[in-house]
C-alpha cells in the first residue's frame, strides 16, 4: 500500500519531470502538486531534502528498470549493453527522466553549494551500475567512466540536436572501436 509520502513523491517527481528543476521554490511546488509547503516541510525538513529524496528515488527507480533489461537472455540476440543502456535512455518513456539527470547535473556546476551532492551521489551511483554492467575482463573504473564519459556526451548532443540517428551512429562506432562487451560477457 502507498504512503501519503510515496504519493507525493511521485507527484513531485511528475512535475519535476514537466517543468524541470530551474527556480524551484516550495510554495509553487506544493500548490502545483495538491499538498501545502507546511506538509512538505514535515515530510522532507527542507528544500534540499525534499530534493535529495525525490531524486534518490526517481534514480533508484531508473536504475531497477534498466537493471530489469540486464536479466538473463541470449545474449547474442540482446544488444551490446552500452547499445542497450542508450535504447532504454532515449525511449520516449525514459527520456525526460535522464533529461532531468542532466539538467541536475549542469544546475550542479552552476551553482555547487547548493546542487553538488547530488551530483557527487549521482555519477558515483551510475558508474557503479556501469561497473556491473561490463564483462570481468573490462570491469574497471577507467574503463566505465569512459564508457559514462561516451554516454553523457552523447546524450547531451541528442538533446541539443534531436538528431537521435547520427548520436546512435555515433555510439555504434563506439561499440566498434571498445569491442563488442557481449562476446566477453559469456566467454565466446
């Protein structure tokens, strides 16, 4: 059964995910999700963690559903895993929620007092994930931050461009150049 908390997680994460977190301020985020700044500041304590949880959550949650797509298949007719990561990403379901990844992390440069622990928390978490990802014989941290580096490049490049087709090519070539993880994944 879902909390009165969890149901207000997910309605900020909602309009998080609509109207982004630039000029985020309480009063218009509880009028804009049915509650009163009072509720939220019973909840979360303050603004910062109201954000550190809402966004631990939203992060927890993507990382479960691509984690979902990693289950045992035949792996010579499952993508290459970075391949399969960047289908998931910019599906039309996922996509605003790793545009609003991004947008955390450029709010984090700008302004790191206020922005730069979620930030630290988010690439550590997702290079972990990487780590996991990657066969025994490339699991190591140079190698998934290029991988996160190659990523992050990319997927900033489709949304300033939209051009979903040349940023695949470009990931593709990638592929081709790193080697392709899947045969190294089952030893073939």
């Amino acid at each position: 059964m879902q909390t009165r908390k969890d149901a207000l997680i997910d309605a900020l994460i909602a309009h998080l995910l609509e109207r982004g977190l630039a000029d985020l301020s309480l009063r218009p985020l509880a009028a804009a999700t049915g509650t009163s700044a009072r509720l939220l500041i019973y909840h979360f304590e303050t603004k910062e963690g109201l954000l550190a949880e809402v966004l631990e959550t939203m992060q927890t949650r993507l990382r479960q559903s691509f984690a979902q797509l990693l289950a045992p298949g035949t792996p010579e007719r499952q993508p290459q895993p970075l391949k399969l990561l960047w289908q998931w990403a910019t599906a039309r379901r996922n996509y605003p929620y790793l545009k609003l990844l991004y947008e955390l992390q450029i709010l984090a440069i700008q302004s790191p007092d206020t922005y730069a622990q979620y930030l630290q928390r988010n690439a550590s978490n997702w290079s972990d994930f990487i780590l996991t990802m990657l066969p025994a014989p490339r699991r190591d941290p140079a190698f998934a931050t290029l991988c996160a580096a190659v990523f992050d490049g990319l997927f900033l490049e489709l949304m300033s461009t939209g051009d979903r087709k040349r940023t695949s090519q470009a990931l593709d070539r990638f592929i081709r150049i790193a080697g392709d993880t899947r045969k190294q994944r089952t030893g073939a």
